[in-house]
C-alpha cells in the first residue's frame, strides 16, 4: 500500500534525543528549545515560542488578544475544529465566510461585510500552505481595528510577496503535528509573535500565568502567579526531535516540492480538458508543497476514485467537513452570506500521497493510477 502520508524523519532526530535524555534536563525550555527558537528568530525574525501543539498556540492567541464571551471572531469554515476551538474556548462567536475556489482559502472580498461592532479578530487560513490575500486582510483589519491570527498551521517554509506565513499578521501559529511538512515527535507547534505589544505577555500565558522567564533572565528578583496561563511548554524530547528536522529543513522541502511537481506537471492535460482542477498558486505565493489535491466533478466521483485508487493500494483522502454544517459549528457559530463555494468545493476535493522521501516508483505508481482513472 502506499501510503497518505509518513510522518518526517531524516534519521538525526535519535541522535538529538539521546544526547537530551543524556542531559540533566527534559522538561520544556531547556537546550534543545533554545535552539529551535534561535533556528526560527533567525529565519522569521519574530519572537516565537515552542508549543505542544498549533491548538495550544492558537489558544495562548486567544488569551493575549482578550477574546471574551460575546466577541466575534471570522475565519473560513473550511479548516480544521482547532481555528475555531480556541476561540470558543474563550466564549466567542465564530463567523464563517466563504471560500475562494482557486486556493481554497478564505475569500478576502467577503470580510468586510462580516464585520460587526462585536468583531474583535480575523483568522486567515493558509490552506495547503498557500497564502490568503494578506495584504487585502490587513488594509481590512487596521481600517476595523482588528487583530490577525494567522493560522498557519500547514505553512512553514511558504511565503507571500516574500514574507513568511505566519509573520505577516499581529500572531500566527505553525504546527508540527505528524501529518505536516516538519514534526516534533508526532505532536508540536509554534507560537509567531509579530507585534511588540504581546511579546512579554505571550511568556507569562505560556508559563501558567507566572514571570518566570523573567525571572531565569534575571529581570525580576523572584516569579510569582501574574496573570491568566496554562501550562504552554512541550518537552525537550519535543524539540530535540524538531531540531533534527531544521537541520534537513531544505532538503525535506526540496523533497516534496519534487513531488508535488511530478503530480503537477503529470496532471496538467487533465486540467486543460476540464477533467479535474489542480491547485492555483498565486503569483505572489511559493508554497512548501505541504498536499497536492485534485478537485473532481462531484461527490460521487470523488468516491469513486478513492475507492479504485484504494483498490490498487494507494491510499487517498478527502479533508475537511466544513465546520458550519457540525453540530458544534451551528452551536458556536453562523455563516455570513451565501455559502457558494464553502461545501461543493469541499466534496470535489482528494488529497494524494505526499512525503518526504517518497520513492519515485511510489508517485510516478500514483500518477499513472489517477491518469487511467481519467482513460
């Protein structure tokens, strides 16, 4: 069977976390979490903060932006129950909006009309690493006074107009589960602090509402209880394991990227025939080749070909349910507008497999699947 997916390991990761166990400390913020941090300032040239997860990162969002009961927060409802949770969590009301059906993101000309007295934040999406319309979502936020949150959860290592995801907004948020470009061990993420005004605050929310960063830099003479918090820290075996993966950080991308243009080049006759639609880069986007998806006719096509491609052992899935047909997303939330492209868009689209390393029998064994589907 060939596999969806394979979660990333360049075979340094072992090493990283032998030498941790060997070190005198595994709990959060030690050596190795340096290191990733340096890694990213260096590359981002924002303040970050390692988590245990993107949904934790998008949560300590949540709490720095001061979401409370009755603000309202907008974001595309095609993405994952974690753009959403974090918000809900803090007693927001989640405004969906529809979907460009070129990039599958967030339709920037629909903001604006969503907005509301009670509208506090916007949650851009970049879905498959390939960035919303930024700089239409910021001219809209700083007219509206409202915050950004970039969930770029599927984004590191793509760029808008040169500028990486996640640093263009007031916050963004990466995520290094298994399923994505990078991980940390299976579950991980990053908090991206892009505004001054959070900066201090971000490290008191992410050290269970004390200062004790403050205090190990030797700013305060002792740590106490400050603010709101929770416990924000992932393990030095976390990022022992990440760091093995930013070592190799453009030799994974290199990989992928080959991949994703295999299937890209492969498929372009079935697009000009108007058979599938294959993904849109905007001209001012590079993305990082985090999922090559194909959008067929319609539902029924769509099961179809999964079922004749798991036939042949290669495993493919669709994504999202848009959240604003969940029980949970009709409770917390409501769609503004028409819903044109949110749910039809979403059951055309398959994902193919894609990972780092995967054999050149393995994809071009794909394309030649999904090019005899089509006859």
């Amino acid at each position: 069977m060939i596999q969806f997916n394979k979660y990333c390991k360049t075979g340094t990761e072992l090493t990283y976390i032998e030498e941790c166990l060997s070190s005198d400390k595994i709990s959060g913020d030690g050596m190795y979490t340096t290191k990733c941090k340096n890694w990213f300032e260096s590359k981002l040239g924002s303040k970050v903060l390692l988590t245990p997860s993107c949904t934790a990162a998008l949560e300590m969002a949540a709490l720095l932006v001061n979401i409370e009961p009755g603000d309202e927060v907008i974001m595309p409802s095609y993405t994952f129950v974690s753009t959403a949770n974090a918000f809900v969590l803090r007693g927001a009301k989640i405004v969906f909006v529809d979907i460009r059906p070129d990039t599958m993101n967030i339709d920037e000309t629909k903001i604006e009309e969503a907005i509301t007295e009670k509208t506090k934040a916007i949650v851009p999406v970049h879905y498959a690493g390939v960035a919303c319309e930024m700089n239409t979502i910021m001219k809209i936020a700083e007219k509206w006074n409202l915050v950004v949150i970039e969930d770029a959860a599927q984004g590191m290592m793509s760029t808008y107009e040169g500028k990486a995801l996640g640093t263009i907004g007031h916050i963004g948020a990466y995520s290094f589960h298994e399923t994505k470009n990078y991980t940390s061990g299976g579950e991980g993420g990053l908090l991206i602090i892009n505004d001054e005004h959070y900066k201090e605050r971000s490290e008191i929310i992410r050290e269970k509402g004390t200062n004790r960063s403050l205090f190990f830099r030797g700013q305060v003479d002792k740590y106490t209880w400050t603010d709101v918090g929770s416990s924000y820290l992932p393990s030095e075996l976390q990022a022992a394991y990440l760091y093995g993966q930013l070592t190799y950080s453009k030799e994974i991308n290199d990989s992928r990227l080959k991949v994703w243009h295999h299937y890209y080049n492969a498929f372009k006759c079935l697009a000009d025939a108007g058979k599938v639609e294959i993904p849109y880069v905007p001209p001012t986007c590079e993305h990082n080749a985090h999922m090559f998806y194909l959008k067929l006719k319609n539902l029924e096509e769509r099961s179809e070909f999964i079922s004749i491609l798991k036939s042949n052992n290669v495993s493919c899935v669709f994504h999202y349910i848009p959240l604003h047909s969940s029980p949970a997303g009709k409770k917390f939330g409501v769609f503004s507008g028409e819903d044109r492209y949110t749910t039809v868009e979403s059951e055309k689209l398959v994902r193919l497999p894609i990972y780092y390393g995967m054999e050149k029998k393995d994809y071009t064994r794909v394309a030649e699947l999904v090019l005899g589907f089509f006859g």
